[in-house]
C-alpha cells in the first residue's frame, strides 16, 4: 500500500517485478496491472497493491482463500499519521494467527515528522533496520549517483546526511530552511547569462504566478530576482506582462503542462513556451532538489510574494497537529513557478529507467 493509489505501478509494483526478476523467479509468478496483483502460480497466493486514497476498497478486501499475512506501508511518512495507519491495520491484518508487517520510508527531515517519532515507540515484535546507500551493493546505485553523495556531503554536509544517510536533523515544520533575504542588485542581474522563467496557470482565486531566476551550479545557489503575480489576466494579457519583463524572443518560459492550450497562446503570442514535463515523482524530487542547494536567494523588494511563500511554506500536518511529509498544495503558486523554471536543471539526476536520484535512506 501506498498513500496515493496512481503511484504504485511505477513504484512498489515496478520493485515487486524487479526483485522477482533478480532474484530468477520471474517464471512462477503472473503479473498484471488489471486487476494490479502478483500471483505466485504454484499455490494461488497474491501479492495485491492498493491506495489508502480510497478507504473503501480497503475495508471491502477479500481473499479467496487464507487471509492476509503480510502488509507492506511503503513511504509510510506520506500517510497522514497514526490513526490513519491503525485503521488500515484494522482493516487488513485480521482473520489469521499470525501476520507480519513492514513499514519502509525516506526519514523526513523534519524529527518532529510524526513518521519519525513513530519509529521510536518500543513495540513488542518490533524490529528497526536503518540501512543508507553505504549499505547497497555499488553496481545498483551507479558511479554517478556515489559521485553525487560524495560532491554534496563537501559542499553542503547536513544536506547530506539528511538525503544519503537519512538522519532527521531538521528542527521544525519549515520546508525551505536555506532561503535567504537579500538585495539582488542590477549589476548582478546583468551578468546572469542563463536565466530560467517558470509559469504556473491560474485566474481567481487561484493567481497566475511567473518568475524568473538564474542558478550558479558552482555555489549551488539559485538566485530569484523577478516576478508577477495576477489575478483576473487572460493569456494575452499575461503573455504581454512576461514581455515587459525584458524576457528575450529565445528565452525559454516553462509553463504548467496542465494547460497545453494556453501554453500554445503563449507561442502565438511570440513566447519560446513550453509545458513542463513533470512525471510520477517529480513534486517530491524537484521539492528535495531545492531544500539541498546552499541558498535559495530571493529579493524581497523585487519579489515580494515569492518570498513569502517560500519562507512560510510548511510541511503538512495531521489533525492533531503533527509534522508529515507531505508537501501542500497551496499558497505555493510561485513555488511552482519556480520548480518549472528550474526542470531542466533538476531532471538531469533522472536515470535511464525515469527513477528520480537521489533517494534518501530508507529506514
């Protein structure tokens, strides 16, 4: 199980298929995406994968025979907490004398994350493996993904103990704890050569939101320096806004890829636009990507609603009030701006397989 039903082809199900193939058992099992279950051919056993986004199907599960033995919590940090994990377990682990459970997640940065403090919670059976990229065989993980995790922990080493080692050493609910308050100034700005522009979509009440910004691979630092953010503004009306910002013919503007239409105004309007190509996974990837550079600088003159969603942009929390992982979607319109201006940068550390590196330790 995961929290959200349309990840797990491409996740838990896709490592199912890839661990029996390792392992050379491919041959006793069938797998199928419909219904998506793995069967074991030789006694009629299946390995089943839901979403807990529909609680229903959760409490109707039904087996043919037997019962249920085994539930795996995969990104267990993405559930909303406690209570949600006890209900799933009420629902699911009954029926039979003995059941097994794992749970395997990326420790959150955050210790107060309640994913976190769950670890620590001594229960009779329980067992805790914490087990980082140190402890995977090298020919899994690649030389550039080791060359990454030795380049961070240099540069930037509590970024690196977070994301490679998976130790919690983060102290609060702030998602981006390196933005940095600065004036940017113009003779600055002139010398950026390489500016991105990102455009989220939006009318009312949801603004649109366009900024602009210039990333130093060598500091590992991202610089935002421009931005608009409208309510009630047609395409036209936007696409003309981005050109008073001095965005040349040849510069690229990426844009919400949820809105191929509009995307295709802005090309006739004379704007080198092009939707975002996003992907399973890419919220949580391009989010980490940012909380791991040195310093997301922004000019609080220049771009004042920028700033204030980046420095008051927190994790979310459950009813009760503690830290989960999941990251909200709200009040984040620049936020996104900024993560489709920045795609192409990030989506280079994509393997051949589309898997987004790196991955934090799992626990």
């Amino acid at each position: 199980m995961r929290k959200v039903s349309n990840t797990l082809r491409t996740t838990v199900y896709a490592q199912y298929v890839w661990a029996i193939t390792v392992l050379g058992l491919y041959d006793r099992f069938k797998c199928t995406v419909q219904p998506m279950e793995i069967m074991y051919k030789p006694t009629g056993q299946k390995i089943m994968f839901f979403g807990a986004d529909d609680p229903g199907k959760i409490k109707s599960i039904k087996v043919p025979f037997g019962y249920i033995g085994y539930l795996h919590l995969e990104e267990l940090d993405q559930f909303s907490g406690e209570d949600e994990v006890r209900n799933i377990e009420q629902s699911v682990l009954r029926g039979g004398p003995l059941a097994f459970e794992i749970k395997s997640f990326n420790p959150p940065k955050t210790k107060d994350n309640w994913a976190n403090r769950y670890c620590l919670i001594d229960k009779p059976g329980q067992l805790i493996h914490h087990s980082t990229y140190k402890t995977t065989p090298e020919d899994w993980l690649g030389q550039r993904f080791l060359d990454d995790a030795e380049f961070l922990c240099g540069i930037n080493p509590a970024a690196y103990e977070h994301e490679y080692l998976g130790i919690a050493n983060g102290t609060g609910g702030m998602v981006f704890e390196n933005v940095q308050s600065k004036n940017i100034p113009d003779e600055l700005i002139k010398t950026f050569d390489r500016i991105l522009n990102g455009v989220d979509w939006g009318y009312y009440p949801d603004p649109w939101a366009f900024v602009r910004c210039q990333y130093f691979a060598s500091q590992r630092t991202l610089y935002i320096f421009d931005e608009a953010v409208e309510n009630k503004r047609g395409n036209k009306e936007t696409a003309k806004i981005i050109k008073g910002k001095g965005v040349a013919g040849n510069e690229r503007v990426t844009c919400d890829s949820a809105e191929p239409k509009s995307v295709a105004d802005y090309i006739e309007y004379g704007l080198r636009a092009q939707g975002a190509e996003k992907g399973p996974g890419s919220v949580d990837y391009s989010h980490k990507w940012l909380q791991s550079l040195n310093a997301i600088i922004i000019d609080p003159v220049r771009c004042p609603k920028t700033y204030h969603e980046f420095s008051s942009y927190e994790y979310e929390r459950n009813k009760n009030g503690d830290v989960i992982s999941g990251y909200p979607d709200k009040d984040n319109h620049a936020i996104d701006a900024v993560r489709y201006a920045t795609e192409t940068i990030w989506k280079r550390r994509e393997t051949p397989q589309g898997r987004l590196l790196p991955d934090n330790a799992y626990q």
